[in-house]
C-alpha cells in the first residue's frame, strides 16, 4: 500500500476556528430578572422598611409613594414581604435540588456503573419512595417535627432524589458501555477515576439542565405547600404564603395574589430560559456525530 | 525468533453466558509474541479477535468466564492483583480500539486526556505532562499540537481522533500495544497513514504490537507473523512472509480472496465467502469451517482438526486438506 504522508499547511492549522455564540435578548432579560431577584433577596436586610411592621389603618392600601406595591391584608408592605419572601423561594428552591442533584445523583451514578445488586436495591427504593404520595409525606414531616424552613428544605429535597438518580443512572448507563469507558480501563484508570473524572463531566450537562428544571419546580411546589399552610410558618413570607394569604381578599385587592404570582412566574421561566441556553452552550457533544 | 517472550496466551477460552445458551467466543487459544514483535490476528466479524484482546487486558464483560493463562513479562494476567493489574495497563499494555469517535472522552479535552494518563502513571507534575502530550500529538503527526491540546474531540476528524487515540496509548512507553481493528472506521486514504505510524512508532519504541483486523491485506507488509482466526480458534499461525507464500488452511485462502482487486474489471462479483460462520452457542462437530469450505470431505464433518506443524516449525494450520498448491499472492 502507498504511504501518503499528511502535509497540512502549517499557518491554515494554528488558529481553530471559534464559532461566535449568540445568546439572543430573551436570555439577557432571563438573567437581568434573575440577578434583580438575587440581590433584593441578598440585600433585603438593608432595606428601610420590614416585612412584619403592620399598619391596621393602611389595610390593602394601594400603590403610594411610601409603599411602593402598597400594604397587604394587614396592613404589612407589600413590596417588603415580596423581597424577603424571594429570600425563603430561592433558598428552598436552590437548597432543595441540591440535595436531589447530590444524594439522587451519586447513587445513579454508582448504580449505573456498577450494576448488580446494588442497582436493584437503589432502583427498588426510589420506586418506594417516588410511590409514597409526597404530600402525605410533607404532611406527616411538618406534623411530627414542625414546620421550619429546614424541614421543608429535607421535604423538598428528598423528594427530588429520585428524579435525580433517575436521570444520572440513564446517562451513566449509556455512557459506561462507551469506549471510552473501557479504553480508561484499558489505560489503569480507577473506579473512581472512572467516575469522577470520566463520566462525572458527562451526566452532568443532562443532570445540570434537570437541575434548573427542579429549582423551577420547587419555587412552584414550595409555593403550594406555603399555599396550603404547610410551607413556613406565620409571619415570615414566601411567595407561595403570600399568594395563600392575598387569596382571600381577591375580589377586593386581586394585586395581593396577583403580584407574587407574577414574580414566581417571571423567576421560574427565567430559570427555565437559561438552564436551557446553558445546556445547549456548554454541551461540547452537540457537534459530535 | 530470538527475543524473549513478552507475552504467551496459553489455553485462553471465554465462554459467554447469553439467553441462547453458553456461547464459547475464544476456544483454546494458544499465542505467543516476542518483545519489539508484531503478531497480525487476522478473521472476519464475530471470530472472536476482540474477545481475545479483550481477555488479554482482562477487560472482559462482568459475565464472561475466562479460563488459560495468559503471561505478560512472567506475570499471569488472570491471577493478578486488581491493583497490580491496574498499575501494569497502560504503563506496559496498551491498546488502540477501533472507533475513534467513541474512545475519546467527548466532554474533555484532549489535553486534559493526555495530560492525566501521563501524571496517573508517570508522575509527570503540570508543565512537564503539557510539554509531553505536545510532543506526543507532534510525534503521532498533528499540527499544531499545543493549539490542538486545547480542543474537544469533536473538533478533530477521524484521522486527527484516531492519531490522539494512539498518542494517549503510547504515552508511557508500553511494552505491548494492541491495536483492535485502528483502521476499521476510517476512510482508505487514512487507514495506510494510521498503519504506518503504528508501524513507525513500534519500531521506534521497540514495542510488541498485536494488530488486529480482518483485513490480511493490512497484515501483510506490517507484521512479523499472522494468526488468522475462526469462530474462536486459531486456524493457521504463520510468519508473515510464508504464510503470503504457502497458505494451507482453506480458510486463510478465501480471506485472501475476498479482499477487492483494484485492477479487477469493473462489475467483477466479489468472491465473498459463502454462508455464515457458525453459530458460537452451537458448537458444530467436526471442523468449523467445514460448512463453507470448498475441500470439505467427509472427515472434516466429524473430527475437529488440530493445530499442527507444516513445513516449517513457525507454520501451523489446523486443516486435513490443506491446500498443496502455492497461492498466488500480490500484496
């Protein structure tokens, strides 16, 4: 056979070429939003006025130059209880997929990796605990050791977990019958070389994107169990509390509900918009075969 | 053959449990590959030459059985330490696998692949690991091999994978390198310039090579012997140049044919092998080959023939009607 020996213009090879990404507006609003929220909610301390003062004459007050989103049902600033209500959202909607993403994500990595028996008995506890009705459990948890941001957290989480073991032993299951897997092998990597560093950087674009998705959903699900009385207790604010309280002066003051409302919505799309330009910016595959 | 023995393969078989019963990939192979040597293992799709690698690295599925010995520098592989077996794979075995586009880490650079085989095996600290990878890319025929560290797979083509793929394979040094079909996913004009720089770098390091392929025209020029392969068994185990001279296993003869002749007229059916090898969960009696072969008699349905000696010592085929006549044979 001839030999045809690779002659590549030196100079042509030097620079790589660098596709130039565009993010597009919505993302930039997406972050915009995002930033807002984060530091009202770091920064709420400092603000003049407090999420608890009442002002009984001031009851469902509108808009005034003093209180800027007006006064709730009793009499407490509105636009106060929304910022620190951010504070107890985002903390329990970002503390809650931590956990998940941890705990969920390690065990769906070492079951599907290594397989066997340990696999069926991870796999056969997340079917239990995703079969336990998570309400019940938010229930029976916030009854038997109080209701705190702590335990709502743990509630949240846990229920995550198997969402999250899920999505990592699917990947880790197709991954680990790659190649490269077995060329890592074939060059005396470790287990556990294996995993952190050969795997790990894989399941964690699918698992980084599921986890925006779950701080989304937890805001949303925190909300409803503030709504039904089971998320932070009185009088701290979350918007799931404050949308539960201004429910009942919806006819008159609808604003009360409808604010929080909107701040969710606009916090959990946001979440939604650049979990989804992430993955599809940081992901290296997509210009693989 | 006056180097020492690097690595022998004694009685290795690998039965595989599968739905459809046990399913026997390797049957009782026996190799052997002296330092600085390359051993060709030559057969078509499904013999078992990939099995038979992977049983060498001890890389085998989790269900397989292996049984046999197989000594690497005076070590037996199968009863080796898990962690001693770790600490040889890579340091002294390597191996190039067939597809390119799957053996590199899609998610890290080829920088970061390189760099920490490198620090995992030789200790190398940052800067010398960085300096080294360059000169590995550089050595393998990358341009640009500092710009190059920092890219993705997915950045290069097939040719540039494969080349990073045997980069990181001779990274350390190693005594054995086994190539699983290196070429089988690239395009012809690329194949001859991956086989040569196989070449080229095994001669330099003076490493033993098995080089694996179902092609014997890739074998030809390239290795020092050949072992060509059948359902699990070897079935003629030659030095390179007799075994193009004096073929004697039937076998070993059609594999030759089926290769395309580029001067052939146009429209020339190809001579493929008729039928299909054997089902490996169905051990037939006899030779086999025999349900294809176009010598079969009848002692070939009922007797296994056994690997033995022809004219030469090095020369072994396991035939009862071996071919008399010299092939013909352009390589």
């Amino acid at each position: 056979m001839a030999t045809l020996e690779l002659s590549i213009d030196q100079d042509v090879a030097v620079s790589p070429i660098r596709r130039t990404r565009r993010l597009g507006p919505l993302f930039w609003a997406a972050i915009a939003w995002m930033s807002l929220v984060f530091a009202a909610a770091a920064l709420a301390s400092l603000l003049p006025f407090s999420p608890t003062d009442m002002d009984m004459l001031e009851r469902r007050a509108p808009p005034s130059a003093l209180h800027w989103l007006g006064n709730d049902g009793l009499g407490r600033d509105e636009l106060a209880r929304l910022i620190y209500g951010a504070r107890i959202s985002l903390t329990v909607g970002l503390c809650a997929p931590i956990i998940g993403i941890t705990i969920g994500g390690a065990l769906g990595m070492l079951a599907g990796y290594f397989r066997g028996r340990f696999e069926t008995l991870v796999v056969g506890s997340m079917d239990v605990l995703l079969a336990f009705p998570p309400l019940i459990l938010a229930l029976a948890v916030t009854a038997y050791l109080g209701q705190s941001i702590l335990n709502l957290t743990c509630i949240l989480g846990v229920l995550g977990i198997p969402a999250f073991m899920r999505v990592a032993r699917a990947a880790t299951l197709t991954l680990a019958r790659r190649e490269f897997v077995i060329a890592a092998q074939a060059l005396g990597a470790t287990h556990a070389r294996i995993l952190l560093r050969e795997l790990l950087p894989n399941v964690f674009l699918p698992l980084f994107a599921f986890f925006l998705l779950g701080v989304a959903v937890t805001i949303v699900v925190e909300g409803a169990l503030s709504f039904l009385g089971l998320g932070v207790p009185p009088p701290i604010s979350s918007w799931g509390s404050m949308i539960g309280e201004g429910r009942e002066s919806l006819e008159i003051a609808p604003r009360l509900a409808f604010i929080p409302a909107v701040t969710m919505f606009l916090t959990v799309l946001s979440f939604n918009l650049v979990g989804d330009t992430l993955r599809a910016l940081t992901d290296p595959r997509q210009g693989a075969l | 053959m006056t180097e020492p023995v690097l690595l022998s393969v004694e009685g290795v078989a690998v039965d595989l449990p599968t739905p459809r019963g046990n399913l026997r990939a390797v049957d009782h192979v026996d190799l052997t590959i002296g330092a600085g040597r390359t051993l060709g293992i030559v057969g078509e799709s499904g013999c078992g030459k990939t099995m038979l690698s992977r049983a060498i690295l001890q890389l085998l599925p989790k269900k397989a059985k292996l049984s046999g010995r197989v000594m690497f520098d005076g070590q037996d592989l199968v009863r080796l330490a898990p962690e001693r077996l770790r600490k040889l794979r890579g340091r002294s075995l390597a191996v190039v696998f067939q597809d390119p586009m799957t053996s590199l880490n899609p998610v890290l650079t080829i920088g970061t692949q390189l760099v920490e085989t490198l620090q995992e095996h030789l200790e190398l600290d940052g800067n010398a690991a960085k300096r080294r990878s360059a000169e590995l890319l550089a050595a393998v025929g990358i341009p640009a091999p500092e710009q190059r560290l920092a890219q993705y797979p997915h950045q290069l083509s097939g040719g540039m994978r494969q080349r990073v793929a045997i980069a990181i394979a001779l990274s350390c040094e190693p005594k054995l390198l086994i190539a699983d079909e290196p070429t089988t996913a690239l395009d012809v004009t690329i194949q001859a310039q991956i086989l040569d720089l196989l070449a080229r770098e095994q001669r330099r390091r003076h490493m033993a090579m098995i080089l694996i392929t179902h092609d014997l025209g890739v074998v030809a020029g390239r290795t020092d012997e050949v072992a060509v392969m059948y359902a699990g068994r070897v079935v003629e185990r030659a030095p390179t140049p007799a075994l193009f001279k004096k073929m004697r296993m039937p076998y070993t003869e059609a594999l030759l044919a089926a290769i395309p002749k580029i001067d052939a007229a146009p429209h020339t059916p190809l001579p493929a092998i008729s039928g299909r090898p054997p089902d490996p969960t169905r051990p037939i009696q006899g030779c086999s080959f025999s349900p294809r072969c176009r010598y079969a008699a009848g002692q070939c349905h009922r007797e296994k023939p056994l690997l033995a000696q022809a004219e030469s010592v090095d020369h072994q085929f396991a035939c009862f009607h071996p071919i008399q006549v010299a092939a013909g044979v352009r390589a």
